[in-house]
C-alpha cells in the first residue's frame, strides 16, 4: 500500500491505493499520524478511491486517527468510499463517526470552513 499526501486550502489530504488489511494498516496509522500531530486543529480528507479492501486493522487505523482529530478539536473526512469499504463500515456501526463527502471539492471546501 502507498499513500500519497498534498495539502490544499488547508487541509491534508492522504490517497492511500491497493489494500488497507494487516501490516499496511499500520503503514497507514505512520502516514496519517503526523500529519494530525503536525497542526493544532487538523483538517483531514482520507481519499478511498483507490483503495479497494480495507479489514478490521484497517478500520481500526482509520479509527485511532478520528479519535486523535477529535482530541485536537480537528475533522477527519472521507470521500470516495466504495461499496466494499462502505459495506464494512455501516456493519461496524461506524458510518455516524466519519464525515462523508460526495467530492474531493466539496470536502476540502467543507473542512476548510
């Protein structure tokens, strides 16, 4: 798994590709990580798209950095979640925790507000 990372109007914007299960769930926690740490209230947009299977390790990742946001008084959201990944998190019960957007533009426009 890689993920790529570029900022816009403020916000972090993180594009991970391939697989989030296992040990790259964790190559995920040491991309996101900093860029929470890095800002006082971070601005997060986790672009799935290209992401197609994400596991229990993965939805953890994702969880620990929602939780790491929070604390800041940062946002954390997400946009181009497939029907797998959407799958997955509506049976965990998690659909209510992650900011959801239609499109990459109208997150960053959102979470810059």
């Amino acid at each position: 798994m890689a993920t790529q990372i570029r900022r816009q109007d403020g916000i972090t914007i993180l594009e991970p590709s391939g697989k989030i299960v296992g040990s790259s769930a964790s190559e995920l926690r040491k991309a996101i990580s900093p860029q929470i740490e890095a800002y006082d209230e971070p601005r997060v947009l986790i672009n799935l798209g290209r992401v197609n299977r994400i596991d229990s390790s993965g939805l953890s990742a994702l969880m620990e950095a929602r939780v790491a946001a929070t604390r800041k008084q940062g946002r954390i959201g997400v946009v181009n979640v497939g029907k797998h990944i959407k799958n997955l998190v509506a049976l965990n019960r998690l659909v209510s925790l992650f900011e959801c957007f239609d499109s990459e533009d109208a997150a960053v426009s959102e979470l810059s507000a």
